[in-house]
C-alpha cells in the first residue's frame, strides 16, 4: 500500500502535525510505504500560472515542483490530506496544490467523475475544526451541516478527478490534552484499518439527466 500524506499547517508543533505524525506511524508499523508533502516546509508555491493550469505535451516544460508531486499522486494508492478548516474551508496552500496539481490532462480530461484520470485511488480528509465539539455542525445548527461545508472538495475536486472519497476524520481542536490524545489513538485506528473505512457513496455520471440525479434506487453508488 502506498499512501501519500499532503499536509499543510504551518506550525510544526500544531495538533495537526501531531496527527500527521500519529497516523504516519500507524501507517508503517502496518506495513505501508508513506511519502510526506509537508507543503508549508517545502515553501509550496500555490499560485497557479500558465503553464499549470493544463499539462501540456512537451512534460519538460511542466514546472519541477508539480513533476514531482504529480509523481507521488501516480505513486499513491491513497491520498490522506491533514489540515486545519480556516473560514469554513481548506487553507489557501492546499486549494493552491490542487489548483497547480490537478491539471486538465493530469487528474481530469476528458473524463470527469467516476472517469476521471485518478480512478481506482482513494482519498480521505482528515481535519481540524476551532471550538471544543461539532455540535455547533448541523441542520439547523449554528455553524450549518458539516457535508455542505466538504462538498466542494469531497465532490467537485477528489470524486470529480475519479477517486474514492472514504468519510472524513474531524476533530475539534479545542478540547483538552486528554481529548487531544484520546483523538490521536482514533487516527491511528483508523489508519491501521484504512482498507475498512466507508466510502461517501457519490453517484456516477451516467445518474445525472440534464443536470438532475434520477431516482435515488437507480442511481449507481461509484
């Protein structure tokens, strides 16, 4: 199993690189081989050019930073991304990787979805949230529903380049140092028994009609 950790936080003694460390760990004691893009050490440039936004024929001409991460995405089995939420979405490095790394040509095009160039890995995001529970997430609740909130990047940007998207690890980040730790061990069990963890059940291309999903019991779970 390969699996290729995209994290950005750039604190190196946050509680995300305690949890990118935990689930590392758990990761090779079970045998996996793991490769770390740590984009805020690696001075990550996240704004897009030209010459990104499309892989062109001539792979000389691709930037040196994104040769490289888009060898590690080829490598990979699965792809774990560990970040904080900051203003209810991803930090702007990450959304910048995927703006520079997921080419036309590269994760999509022509096909999209469960055609896209990146099926047959999966990917999971695994997160912090401010506050002291999720409670404030929901319908009705102040902070509205956590799914609407990931859909942009569970839907539009890992299942719109083909990959399986597995249900998100979420943590608030401002509970105690016992609940800190408690939540370390649950990474690590997780990532022990990565191969278990459900997938978000997005249907496949062929369910939409205009723009509409046809009915719940024909749609095809991809």
């Amino acid at each position: 199993m390969n699996v290729l950790v995209i994290y950005a936080h750039p604190n190196p003694n946050s509680y995300n690189s305690s949890l990118k460390d935990a689930a590392v760990e758990a990761l090779i004691k079970k045998g996996a081989k793991v490769t770390v893009s740590d984009l805020y050490a690696m001075n990550f440039n996240p704004v897009a050019q030209l010459s990104d936004v499309r892989v062109p024929q001539d792979l000389s001409t691709v930037p040196k930073d994104l040769q490289l991460e888009r060898e590690k995405v080829e490598w990979a089995d699965y792809i774990i991304f560990q970040f904080p939420m900051w203003w209810t979405s991803a930090p702007a490095i990450i959304k910048g990787w995927f703006d520079r790394v997921f080419a036309a040509g590269f994760a999509y095009g022509p096909g999209v979805y469960n055609h896209g160039n990146l099926k047959g890995k999966k990917t999971m995001l695994s997160i912090t949230t401010g506050g002291k529970h999720l409670e404030n997430y929901g319908v009705n609740r102040l902070k509205g529903e956590m799914d609407e909130r990931l859909f942009n990047i569970h839907h539009e940007i890992l299942y719109f380049t083909g990959m399986t998207v597995l249900e998100p690890f979420i943590v608030p980040s401002g509970v105690s140092e016992e609940k800190r730790k408690e939540f370390i061990e649950l990474i690590k069990e997780r990532m022990t028994h990565l191969e278990r963890v459900p997938m978000i059940p997005f249907p496949a291309l062929e369910d939409y009609e205009n723009g509409n999903l046809t009915k719940k019991e024909e749609a095809t779970v991809s």
